[in-house]
C-alpha cells in the first residue's frame, strides 16, 4: 500500500468521527411524528402570540430534534430565542432559564447576564449582586426568562430567489415561480485548547438544524443537505449543517468522498403558486453532545499505534522462532519414520489374529442360540397348561361348593334344593280342591235365598247381586221420605253383610280356580324334579354328577400343584439360558467388528507410513517458507508499519489533534448567559423567522 492511500485512509477515519453528528441529526429528522416540547414556549409570552398551526408543527419538529441532540445530566437548561427578519436578522433575544432542583434545595445559586429577569412559572424571589443570583427555590425548580443584546455564536443569512434571481422577502410575497431559499451559516466562536501538548484554535462544533412547513402551494420540492417529510397539508424540510468545522479541522469538501459531507448552508427549491411562508425555525446545538464518548476522544491512536509497533515486533521475533522451531523439526522426523514402518507391521499380525477369534466366537453362539431358542417355547406352553388347570380346578371347586352349600337359607346348595323339590310336589298331590268348590257354592246359594226374600225380589242371581242390593237400598230409603226406623235399618244392615259376604265367597272361589290350575299342572313338575335327581345324584356316587364333579376337583388340584412345581424351575433355567446368549452374543459382535475394521486399521497403517513420506517432504517445504516469512515480517516491518506511524506523526496527528480540540471546545461550551460555580449547563439557540405575507 503506497504512502498517500494510508494518508487518505485515515483522514477519512477522522472524518467519519465528524460527519457521525450530523448523521444522527439525519436519521433524526427522517422521523415523519414530533412529541409536544410546549413547556418552555408557552412561558415566552412575547416570542410570538399569534402562533397558527403550521408554526406549531414547526416548532415541535425543530425542538424534537434539538431536545433529541442534547440530552445531558445538567442543573441548567437554557433555551436562547433569537426573533429575526425574514433574512435573518436578529431583532430581538429572549432567553428561558430552567434550574433543575433534583436535591429539593431551599435556595439555588446562579449566575446570569440578562437583563428584565422574571419569573415564568412560579413565584419564588431572588436576590442580584451583580451577575450572581439566589433563588429562593423552597425545593421547587425554577423557570425565568429574560433579555439580552449579546450576539448569539452561530449567525445564519436567508436568501431568497426567483427563477434564478435574487429577491427581497417582500417583493417575493405572492409571486409564483421557481423558488430558492438559501441558508447561509455562521461560526463566530473562537476557542483556545490544549492537545497533546499543543495549543490549538478552533470554534465549538455547532450543529444547525432547520425547519420549514410549505402548504399545498408548494410542489416538486428538493433540497440539499436536508430531508423531506410528507404530510397529508403539505412538506415539511429539515435542512442541517455544522458551520466552522471544516475550517476548524484545516479540510476541504474534495478531502472526502461522495458520501461524506460536512455543509455550511443548507438549500431548498420548489415550483410556487401566490408565494407565502408562515414561519420557519432554526435550532442551533452543541454538536459535541451528538458524539459518542470513543468517538469524542482520539488520543487512543497513539496507543493503538504504539500497539500495533509492540506486536510487529513480537511477530518478527516469532517467525525467527518459528524457523528455528522447523529446522530441529526436520532433523528429528526420521526416528518418527522409523517408527511408523514398526507399527504397520504389528497391525498386520494382530488383524490375523482377530479374524480367528471372531470364527470360533460366531459357532458358539449359533449353537446356544438354538438350546434357548426351544426354551421361551416350552416355558409359554407350561405357563398355558397350569393356568388352563388351575382355572378347571377353580371352577370344579366353585361347582362342588354350589352342589353342597354351606345349609344357610340364601345358599342351601343344589343337592338339598332338588330333594326338598321333591318332597314338596309329593305334598300337594294328595289336595283335593273339588270338595272345597261344592262347599262354597252352597254357601252363596244360601246367601242369594235370603237377599231375595229380603228385597221380595227372585231376579237376583251372583251375577248381578251387588248392583240389585244397592237399589234395594236405595228405594227402602226413599220409601221412607228420608226417615230411617230401626227395622229399616236392620234390612239395610243385613243387606250389606250379604253383600259383604258374597264378595268375599266369590272371590275365594275364583283364587280356588286358579289353584286347581296350577295342580293340574303338578304331575309335569313331579316328573321334571324326578329327572333332575337322577341327573344331580348324591356326592357319594361318582357316576353322578355331583360325585364326577367332587372326583374332577380332587385330580385337578394334586395335577395343579404338580405343574406349578415344575413352572417355578424353568425361570431359572432360562435366565441362564438368556446371560449366556448375551454373553456370546457380545463376544461375537465385537470380534466381527473387530474384523470388519481390520480393512480399515491396515489401509490406515498404510497411509500413514505413505503420508510418512510425504509429511517428510512438507516439513522440508515449511522449513524453507518460515525462513521467507521471517524475512518478509522483517521487510513489512521496516517498509510498512514504520511508514505508518511516520506518517501519522508528520501529517495526520495534527488532523487529530484539531478534532480533539473542537471537541473539547464543544464539551466546555455549556452556557450562553452563564453558570454557576459547579454546575454544568446545557444551550441551545432557537431562531424564529417573521412570516412572508403580501399585505
């Protein structure tokens, strides 16, 4: 790399850091939303009281990004108005304090040059001596504002033109056309810093953001160093520029590339219809507080270059080491080959021995594996056959206990239920029913005789007996105009008692039928209980089948026990069995793997005693390349690094030195009217542009 690309390397470096503020600034404004800042405005009564909505918006995009550039941990925010004409020119500052109070502190000391001071927002006093101030604070923060002739650090010029001419704000008022507005700004501060024991001059990096608001009359709008925002009214433009740095830096705009720019003005265009402007706004703040804290400090190059010398030199002396290193290295290797040609023959005669091991290992398992495979066979059919046994024995056992039961009248046993059977139907055999039927029909013959003679009626008969005595009733009491004597109460008396009686007869006569129905039938179940006791027999007769049944549990239970003996043995049998596969199993399966990655081992063997030969040769080579890299770290040395840091120290440390100190001008630039003795400020300039109107 030639001496001038590593000169412009790092004088784009150092731009880069520069450029970082107003790229923020950028990325900033390309926001489309602004968040309301009212409270500082709303106590500069004589900013501006006829505020329209378009100045608003405005006004919040300008202090968004202004509020957004200077957050800092202060105890005192100043915000400096400047009212100007629409060319610029400052006719009027207001300045608005605000005093923090994080400690709840009852007085606030501060110091301030303006003049007309005033409470804003509270009524808290103070005493003036001079330009030192006390706030009696009560724990409360303090907003004041007042005025000031004291010229403002950043200066800015409006231009205007139309179609290519320059033209008055006045005369421009509702003309149409092309129309430019050039922002022009500024640096008037001057600083003094000390870097690297050098005293160099240089202004406060200010950063200058500006906002515009067209309507609808405004169309084809560019601009230049600035971002547009649409809205559903109109366009807003946010111009930017950072006034002075590049000549506090000692560069110009072709020291950068295409991408890299630090303006001065800010410019935009738009075809116009009955030209007006509302207002626009200008922030100006502090660019260092847009910088980070590495790229707000530059004296690590130093280190980073004496850094970057420390290890080239450590690099030089370890490729020394290095060949050094590889020359034993390739005196030594051929014990290492020697060695190899050893083991290549002792893999050859271990694979032969492994092939054997693994013919013998593969017989002997084959020949277990067929003895157990008979054994799982035998003990399932074993298991099948005792469960089977011992379920018939149960259920014999369950079938015995139903012919015996225990003599209780819920379980009497099949046995005693079939002979009591049999005695019960003998039993009622020998009733007769008919003797009982004859006995009844006398009776309600007799009954049917004396309601008739008692009514004077021979119509009555046992089918309608009951309806006849009740209109006898009845006609006896209307006979007697409702009037009852004794003896018409004893015929109606009487007449009920026969009825009473003939019900009954009657009914007992029908529950007499259906009994004899039932012993009609007795003969069939006689013979049906009969059967049955044949079939059931007696427990002491084993051709029955209650005594089969007492004879089958007895030889189910002795052939039960006699299976279960047997089954505990074969669980043991075959987990033997099953150790000594496994075992087999194992020996087997690794002696084939074994043999299958003989193949493997040999082939390795092989090549290593083939990459022996060439690894030999490699070391050869890497011998005689160490020795060229020593040589070549020792020319990178002398020709490279050391032109490196020659040329940062003859042309671009200065360039470093100036950056630091604009930042260091920047960081001690807190305040426009003054602070107190160990406080830190914060500032930043609002200029507020008349409208143009056409009267």
């Amino acid at each position: 790399m030639k001496l001038q690309e590593l000169k412009n390397k790092f004088k784009s470096k150092f731009a880069v850091r520069v450029i970082a503020g107003v790229l923020t600034i950028t990325m900033l404004a390309t926001g489309a939303s602004v968040y309301n800042v009212y409270a500082e405005k709303n106590n500069i009564e004589t900013v501006d009281k006829e505020a329209t909505e378009k100045k608003d918006t405005v006004e919040d995009l300008v202090d968004n990004q202004a509020s957004a550039a200077t957050e800092k941990n202060v105890d005192k925010e100043e915000t400096v108005y400047l009212i100007s004409n629409a060319s610029g020119d400052v006719k009027k500052t207001i300045v608005s304090d605000h005093l923090l109070n994080g400690d709840k502190a009852k007085k606030i000391k501060d110091k301030s040059n303006l003049e007309n001071i005033k409470n804003v927002k509270g009524n808290e006093k103070f005493d003036q001596s001079g330009d030192k101030l006390t706030w009696e604070a009560n724990g409360e923060e303090i907003y004041y504002q007042g005025t000031t002739t004291k010229e403002a650090p950043v200066s800015q010029k409006v231009t205007y033109y139309l179609d290519g001419k320059k033209i008055s704000p006045k005369k421009l008022a509702g003309k149409s056309g092309r129309v430019t507005i050039h922002y022009d700004y500024k640096n008037n501060s001057k600083y003094t810093e000390t870097v690297n024991g050098e005293e160099v001059t240089v202004c406060v990096p200010f950063a200058a953001i500006t906002g515009i608001v067209f309507d609808k009359n405004f169309s084809n709008v560019e601009v230049t160093n600035g971002k547009l925002i649409n809205s559903g009214e109109g366009t807003m433009v946010v111009g930017y520029a950072l006034p002075g740095v590049k000549d506090s830096l000692g560069v110009k705009d072709k020291d950068f590339n295409e991408k890299v720019n630090i303006p001065d003005s800010f410019e935009v265009s738009a075809d116009v219809k009955n030209f007006k402007l509302e207002t626009a706004m200008t922030a100006v703040v502090n660019g260092s507080n847009l910088m980070n804290e590495e790229a707000s400090d530059t004296s690590d190059i130093d280190s980073m270059l004496n850094e970057l010398t420390d290890a080239t030199s450590k690099l030089q002396e370890g490729s020394g080491d290095l060949a050094d290193g590889l020359d034993t290295l390739d005196s030594s290797f051929g014990q290492y080959s020697d060695g190899v040609s050893t083991l290549q023959s002792g893999i050859k005669e271990y694979t032969d021995g492994v092939s054997k091991v693994a013919t013998g290992a593969d017989q002997l398992n084959n020949g277990l594996k067929t003895f157990g495979s008979n054994l799982p066979t035998l003990t399932q059919a074993l298991q099948q056959l005792t469960a089977g046994i011992q379920q018939a024995n149960a259920g014999s056992q369950k079938l015995v206990a139903a012919y015996k039961g225990d003599g209780t009248a819920q379980n009497p046993g099949l046995y005693n239920v079939v002979q009591a059977l049999k005695q019960g139907t003998a039993g009622l055999s020998s009733i007769s029913t008919s003797a009982l039927t004859d006995g009844i029909d006398q009776n309600i013959a007799g009954l049917i005789q004396k309601v008739q003679a008692a009514t004077g009626s021979n119509a009555i008969t046992v089918d309608n007996y009951s309806t006849a005595i009740d209109n006898a009733v009845k006609q006896m009491l209307t006979a007697g105009g409702g009037t009852v004597n004794s003896e018409m109460a004893q015929n109606i008396y009487a007449l009920g008692q026969a009825k009473g009686a003939l019900d009954s007869l009657v009914q007992v006569k029908a529950n007499l039928s259906k009994a004899t129905e039932g012993l009609s039938k007795l003969s069939d179940l006689q013979t049906a209980i009969n059967g049955l006791d044949q079939y059931v027999g007696s427990p002491d007769n084993p051709n029955s089948l209650y005594g089969g049944t007492v004879a089958l549990a007895n030889g189910l239970g002795q052939i039960s026990d006699g299976t279960a003996q047997l089954g505990d043995k074969l669980p043991q049998i075959s987990q033997g069995v099953n150790k000594l596969v496994d075992g087999t199993q194992q020996l087997s399966d690794g002696s084939n793997l074994l043999v299958a990655n003989s193949g493997k081992l040999n082939d390795g063997a092989n090549q290593l005693k083939d990459a022996t030969g060439q690894l030999s040769d490699g070391i050869a080579q890497l011998k005689d390349g160490s020795h060229q890299l020593a040589d070549g770290i020792v020319q990178f040395n002398a020709e490279g690094i050391t032109e490196i840091v020659n040329a940062y120290n003859g042309d671009l440390k200065p360039l470093g030195n100036k950056l630091q100190a604009m930042i260091d001008a920047g960081k001690d630039y807190q305040t426009f009217t003054g602070n107190a003795d160990g406080t830190n400020g914060n500032v930043k300039f609002v200029y507020k542009l008349e409208s143009i109107k056409k009267n």
